[in-house]
C-alpha cells in the first residue's frame, strides 16, 4: 500500500468517524433518553462511520488527484 491510499484511508476513517458519531451524538441528545441507554447505538454508528469512510476515503483521494491532475 502507497503513502497516498495509506493517508486517504485514515483520512477518510476519521471523517466517517467524526460525521457518524456526531449526528449518532446529537439525534441522541435530541431523543431524550438517558446516555447510557444511547451509548451503544452511539458506538455502532461510530464504527460504521469509520468504516464507510475507511472505504471511501482512498477512491475519494484517488478522483481528487485524477481531477487535479497531480
């Protein structure tokens, strides 16, 4: 695996991460119910975050660069 695909890759996971947890935080917040009960929904939403953008993140990278031309 290159340096790019490499720092897309956690570029991408932790933009996933932070958009996925943030709205699983907030719609949370929004719903009332006491944080523990949300914790592991919140958690769940979080790790596929991670995951989506772990995926995304290198063909995201790879078509910016295509299109930048560098």
């Amino acid at each position: 695996m290159n340096r790019s695909t490499l720092r897309d890759t956690l570029k991408g996971a932790l933009v996933g991460l932070a958009v996925f947890g943030t709205i699983a935080f907030v719609q949370a917040l929004r719903s009332g119910a006491p944080f523990p009960q949300v914790l592991q929904p919140i958690g769940v939403v979080a790790v596929i975050g991670l995951t989506v953008g772990a995926l995304a993140g290198p063909l995201l990278g790879q078509a910016l660069r295509r299109r930048r031309g560098g």
